[in-house]
C-alpha cells in the first residue's frame, strides 16, 4: 500500500531571488530567514493589507498572530492581506493556559482564530504565555493537549509550538518533553539570555523563532560601542538581525513590522547576509566583554526591589541603566527616560535605600537613578 500525504501538505513559497530560507527543526517545512511578526500593525487597514501582501510577495513565509494582540484585531488587521496568498505561507496562531483551561475552550478558540483568519488549518498552532509551571494543566485529563491532537487527527493543526518568558533552565524542560515542534523566545544582541534554551532546541530537531531581533526597537538606534564589538559598520538594526541569525540553530527571525521600508530594508538585509561570513563565536565573545565592563554588579531582574514606597518604577530604571552603560545605546536611554511616566518618575525618589537593602546584588540603585536622571538635565527637550 502506498503511503498518502498528510491533509494541507502543499509546499511552502520560495522567492530564492529575494530571500534566505532555512529548515524548521524536523517539521519538513522551510521557513523564511524573516518572518513577521503581527502585533504591531497599524490603524491603516488599507496599509496594513499592502505591507501582509508585499510581504508574501518578496518572499516571507511565516507570520505570527494571535487573536489576544492590538486589543484583540491583530487576526483582523492580518487577514485582508492574505486573501489569495493563503496556500504555502505559514500563519500561526497561539492560545494561553491555565488551570480552568478545558479542551473545549482551547478547541473553540482554535476554530475561532481560524475563521478570523480565513484559513482551512494552522500549520502551527502555539500554547502561548507557557511556562514549565503549566505543564500540568497541558497534560491533565480533558485539557489543552488533548484538544492539540484532537485538532491535529482532523487536520486543523499540523505542528504544534510554545511560547512564553520563563527560565532558560525551565523551556529545556519544556523542550526535552518532546511534545512541541517549535520554540519562539525573545532573543538578541542584549538579551541573550535564552542562548542555552535555542542551542538545546537546535540539537532536539525543534525548529526555534527569535522574536524581538531589534529587542522591540532598542537596537533601532545606533551605538559604536556595539559595532566595535561586532566588528561591523553597519546600522545597529541591520547588526541586530545578522546576530540573530548568525546563531544556526534559529531558524527563523520574527520582527514586528508596521511600515513598507521596514520591510524592504529587512528583507535587504536577510537576503545580502551570508551567516557562513561571519564567525558567530566572536560574536558573541564581543558582546560579553561589553556585559563584562560592568562586572557582576548589574541587575538581573529579580524585581526584589519592589514595590517602591514612592512609586519609582525601579526594575524599568534598571533596565535602562543596564542597556546604557554596557551597550552604549545613548541616545536610547535618554528617550527611554523621557517616555518613563510621571507616577513612576525616578525625581519621586526619597532616597530612602529601602530597594538597596532588599537587592540581592548589592546595586547602588539611588545613585544609578540619579545617572539616569541627568540624562534630563542634558537633553533640553525633555522638561
């Protein structure tokens, strides 16, 4: 007898003149080096359906969505631009768990985002906002995972991934069950934190998307300080997205775009990079010996030292301050600083050293607000 292809197996596009494509862990399928993220399009419908579509037709072939983003209309923003282009791009959609989470609910939804969407099946579905916490309500009897294989029998689902902000040490965990197929995590020049977590998942067969590649437009300004580590005179973004996908065991870039040129500068980029050019190692060596310079005094996001008396946003300052100092990114912070809301002001600070007391990590946090702070006294456009 021989054997049938799967429902829905038709291959996916391949535009080689104008992208780079790559395995997707042991799925079968070949992904885009670039894949676009939804959540941040426009108000502009019309626009929005442009960009989905220029997308498609320069070669992109993985967009991810959820019916959750842009105050639940990123599926409906998403949708006009793949009428006619459905059949071999991948749109997947994503769900979040919980205790009372049922395999009905998270069926229905399935079925919901589909019909938002227009599309017969997902060939990638996500259990969203994951954590190795949730595995239990994953597995229980009458839960999500039996809706998950329910939908794959009847050929509404073909692969199934996660994705959340857990611990490193935890989504191996959640990798090495060998219950998904793919793995999206936020990963870039600054935030290399899941670096262990993708090389286990490139050794698994899992294929891996690296979301916010240009860290939610952090690294969309420049800084010398990060060229000189990487050894390129290039814009910081086009830096960011050559890191990315410098490492081999991404398989896939995810950048939320919302403007043509983004996209045609992105794509440019994807296209023109040869990752056997560059010596990822030395890479990331350069990068580690800017975390360096600020020695084993910097903060890991504990969070210890809230709640705040006065209300200062701490944890965010401490962010700011981290991304300044080590990456250089000036001009970064001094916006950073001034988009920081007023209830949450660092000038509202007492000085009172409660948050130094309860740092694990012994930070020098009124001072470093205090840094923070003159980056105002130096920008005349900030009050």
């Amino acid at each position: 007898m021989s054997i049938v292809s799967i429902s829905n197996s038709e291959p996916l596009i391949r535009k080689d003149d104008t992208m780079r494509y790559r395995p997707f862990g042991k799925t079968g399928l070949t992904v885009s080096a670039l894949s676009f993220g939804c959540m941040r399009l426009s108000d502009d419908q019309e626009y929005n359906t442009k960009l989905i579509s220029q997308a498609i037709d320069l070669g992109v072939n993985y967009f991810e969505t959820t019916r959750y983003y842009l105050g639940g209309t990123c599926q409906h923003r998403t949708a006009p631009g793949l009428v006619g282009k459905i059949p071999g791009v991948i749109v997947s959609g994503k769900e979040g768990i919980g205790p009372d989470q049922t395999a009905y609910r998270f069926r229905k939804e399935i079925e919901r985002q589909l019909e938002i969407l227009g599309l017969s099946h997902f060939k990638f579905f996500q259990v969203g906002w994951f954590s190795w916490g949730m595995m239990q309500h994953l597995l229980k009897r009458g839960g999500v995972l039996d809706a998950i294989r329910e939908a794959q029998n009847q050929g509404l689902i073909q692969h199934v991934g996660f994705t959340g902000h857990d611990t490193p040490e935890n989504f191996i965990k959640c990798i090495e069950t060998g219950l998904f197929d793919s793995i999206t995590v936020p990963y870039n020049m600054i935030n290399r934190a899941y670096e262990p977590t993708i090389k286990r998942a490139g050794k698994l067969g899992m294929g891996v998307v690296a979301m916010c590649p240009v860290a939610g437009g952090v690294l969309s300004l420049e800084s010398d300080r990060l060229k000189e580590a990487l050894k390129m005179d290039l814009p910081t973004t086009e830096m960011a997205l050559r890191f990315v996908l410098a490492n081999p065991d991404v398989s896939t870039a995810c950048s939320g775009m919302n403007r043509v040129e983004q996209l045609q500068q992105n794509v440019k980029t994807v296209n023109e990079f040869e990752p056997g050019s560059c010596d990822f190692g030395a890479m990331c060596e350069g990068l580690d010996r800017l975390r360096a310079a600020l020695g084993d005094r910097f903060c890991t996001g504990c969070r210890y030292c809230i709640p705040c008396a006065q209300g200062v946003d701490i944890p965010g300052y401490m962010d700011i301050y981290r991304n300044w100092k080590c990456f250089g990114l000036d001009a970064w912070a001094t916006d950073a600083v001034k988009r920081v809301p007023k209830d949450k002001d660092a000038a509202k600070c007492n000085d009172c050293g409660d948050c130094e007391g309860k740092c694990p990590n012994t930070l020098d946090i009124r001072k470093m607000l205090k840094e923070l702070l003159s980056l105002k006294k130096q920008d005349p456009d900030i009050s």
